[in-house]
C-alpha cells in the first residue's frame, strides 16, 4: 500500500509540474505579446497622445485665467485684461518652478 502511495505521489508530482511549466510558457507568451503590442500599436501614438494632452491642459489654464480675470472685472475689452492674464501666467509659472525645485526635477 506504501508504494502505491508513493507513485500516486510521483505522479500527481509530474501531473504538478506540467501543469506548472505549461501555465509558466503560457505567461511569458502573453508577456512577449503585450510588449510587441506595446511596441507596434501605442508607443507610435505617445507623442501624438502627449500634444494632445498638453493642449487640453494649455486650454483649461487659459480658460481658468480668463475665468479669474472676468471674476474680477478685468475680462476680454477691459484695458487691464491683458496684464490680468500675463500676472496669472506668470504666478502660475512661479507656483510650478517653486514645486518643481522642492521635488526636484
């Protein structure tokens, strides 16, 4: 009975580690297909995708300075509109540099 044990055991020890290197293949297949799609499909469209994200961000700054500016009476057609918006470019650029200095990039 003893050595029936043991084979039993032997063999659901090999059924184990087939098993094992069949789903450790099928891993780095999906591993080496992830990045050759990485590759050939999204890393061509990064800098298309990052233009497009610094211009959504380019226009809702601006539509925030103007927001600020019109909250105190300074919007489009007012002789002070112009300074309104390069004070606000300005601070926001000091406010960027001081966070940039501190994490240091």
């Amino acid at each position: 009975m003893n050595s029936q044990k043991a084979v039993t055991s032997r063999r659901a020890m090999a059924i184990a580690r087939r098993v094992y290197d069949e789903i450790n293949i099928a891993l780095w297949a999906l591993a080496v297909v992830l990045a050759f799609y990485v590759v050939v499909f999204i890393a061509p469209k990064l800098p298309e995708l990052r233009a497009r994200a610094e211009a959504l961000r380019a226009e809702a700054i601006n539509a925030q300075d103007e927001w600020y500016c019109q909250r105190w009476h300074m919007g489009p057609g007012t002789p002070m509109h112009s300074q309104c918006v390069l004070d606000l470019v300005q601070y926001r650029q000091s406010i960027e540099n001081r966070l940039a200095d501190e994490n240091g990039f």
